[in-house]
C-alpha cells in the first residue's frame, strides 16, 4: 500500500506533536529542577554563613545557541578576538575589549 501526501503529512504531524510534547515535558522538569536547585544553594549558604564557610556558587551553565551563516556575518561572529572562545568554552573570564 502506497502513503498518499495527506498522509505522509499527517504521520509528520503526529511525529511532531509527540516529539514537541516531550520537549515541553523535558523543559518543564528542567525548570523544576532549578527551581530545587537554587532553594538548596540558599539553604547550603544560610547554613555556610552561620558557620563560617564561603558561600557556594554553584555550576556554571554554558548556552549556546547555532546559527546560520547570515546570521552569524549580521552577528559580527567574524570580529570576536582569538582565544575568546576558548576561555569562554573552559569557563575562563572573558576579558577582551570587543573589537
């Protein structure tokens, strides 16, 4: 049996809604998480202040975000000085002036 359009379509759709929908659950869990997670960084540096420890600070989280070739000229991702990525990939200050 041959797929007609209409349904090689609607298969699509029912693909992306699924996947679509665990996304969202995902990105909702994330969202919980964080939550807990700065709940329990306020715990930890309450606890560390009466005691007398440094506070914690806690992972530091890299985004990133991919783009086209356009987007990147229009981005000027062409004038970052050299080594600007790499200290921000290793978690290193950026510190360069922009050029």
């Amino acid at each position: 049996m041959t797929k007609s359009f209409r349904d090689w379509l609607a298969e699509g759709e029912e693909i992306y809604n699924t996947t679509f929908s665990e996304f969202k659950a995902l990105e909702s869990q994330i969202e919980a998480l964080e939550a807990q997670l700065a709940s329990k960084k306020a715990e930890v540096n309450q606890i560390a202040h009466v005691i007398g420890k440094p506070p914690v600070e806690g992972a530091r989280r890299v985004t990133a975000q991919l783009l086209e070739a356009d987007q990147a000229a229009a981005a000027h991702v062409n004038t970052v000085p050299p080594g600007t990525v790499a200290r921000a990939l290793t978690g290193r200050g950026v510190t360069a002036a922009r050029v």
